[in-house]
C-alpha cells in the first residue's frame, strides 16, 4: 500500500536537507532517504507489519536536528472474500493467480455494491482492468466521491483508488457498479486500510 509521510520543520539558518528513516517490526532503522529537499515522502507498506518512520533535518552548515518519529503504522488487507466486506446485488467469483489472495468478485449488475466499514486513516480500492470492464462509482461516508472508468488492458491488482486522513476515525467505502453499454464488468479484489 503506497503512504506519504509528511513533516515540517525550520532553522534560522535554512534547512538544506532531510533525512528519513523506517523501522519495520521495531528492528533497525533504515535509511529511505538521506538528502530529500522536500517535506514529504512517498513509500510503500505491507500487510502483517508494524512501521515506525523517523526523520531530521540538517542545516545548510551539516547540523543535524533530533530524530522526529511517527506513530506506528500498520495496514490491514480484506481480501474480496473477507466477512467484512459486504456485498448488494448479484455478484460472481473467479478464480485467478493474478489477483490478491487468488479469488476476485466481480458483478455485471448496475447497482450492485461492495462496502465495507473500518477504523483507520487510510483506505484504498484494489480492482481489476479488463477490456469487459466498466465503471466503477466511488462513495465515502455515503457521499460521491468519483466515478472510476476499469475498462482497458488487462492488468490486475491495480490501486483504483485511495483517501486518507489526518486522524484514525471510522469510514465507509462503498464501490457501485455503474451500468455501461457493452462493459459492464467491475472487478473487487480487495480493500487495503492503514491504522
């Protein structure tokens, strides 16, 4: 699951550089970036591990500052077959290697849904593109967020679609077929949720 840490920071003298690091599962700290001109960082996290970022900035004169650290982060994958995940509509199931955890629903129905109801910061929508895809509606909280064309070579586990938070709080996202003559296909594969 792709985050972005983010951070401020100022020094009379001018910061010339920051310096980030990660710890995964409390080991070591490992550098991700050792001369970033910019306040932020995008990376990548998996499922099953706890993440703990730390970073510093260094003056134009090579002083650096005390080490910065995050809360610990952690990502939680619902596959398509997840309890959690609940279903509207008529919906398939296939089976595919190339999809997470091997199983993807998919639905020809317009209006037919995949929801689920979760605790975090974070979210993002794994699908599936194919040239008998459609599109795909987007709702958080209950409100329209996008409208998601899936349609196209066929390439899976694609990131459709993401939205975070400054703060833990509890959401809902709910993926909606949208009925489109002759591509009517939308593929759920799974949901990914940082905590």
């Amino acid at each position: 699951m792709p985050v972005r840490i983010g951070w401020t920071g100022s020094d009379p003298r001018g910061i010339d550089h920051y310096v980030v690091a990660v710890s995964i599962d409390g080991g070591t700290y490992k550098t991700l970036a050792s001369d970033l001109h910019a306040n932020s960082l995008l990376t990548h996290i998996s499922s099953g591990h706890d993440y703990r970022y730390r970073v510093r900035g260094v003056d134009t004169k090579g002083n650096g500052s005390s080490w910065n650290y995050s809360a610990i982060q952690r990502q939680r994958t619902f596959q398509d077959t997840s309890a959690s995940v609940h279903y509207a509509g008529t919906r398939h199931t296939r089976s595919l290697t190339s999809v997470l955890g091997g199983t993807v629903h998919y639905s020809f129905s317009t209006g037919a849904t995949a929801q689920l109801t979760f605790s975090g910061r974070a979210v993002s929508w794994i699908s599936r593109e194919s040239l008998d895809s459609g599109h795909a509606v987007i709702l958080i909280d209950g409100h329209y967020v996008k409208t998601i064309s899936l349609n196209g070579p066929v390439v899976s586990r694609v990131i459709e679609f993401g939205r975070t938070w400054t703060s833990t709080g509890t959401h809902t996202i709910k993926i909606k077929v949208q009925g489109t003559a002759g591509h009517p296909r939308v593929y759920h594969d799974a949901f990914l949720v940082l905590y």
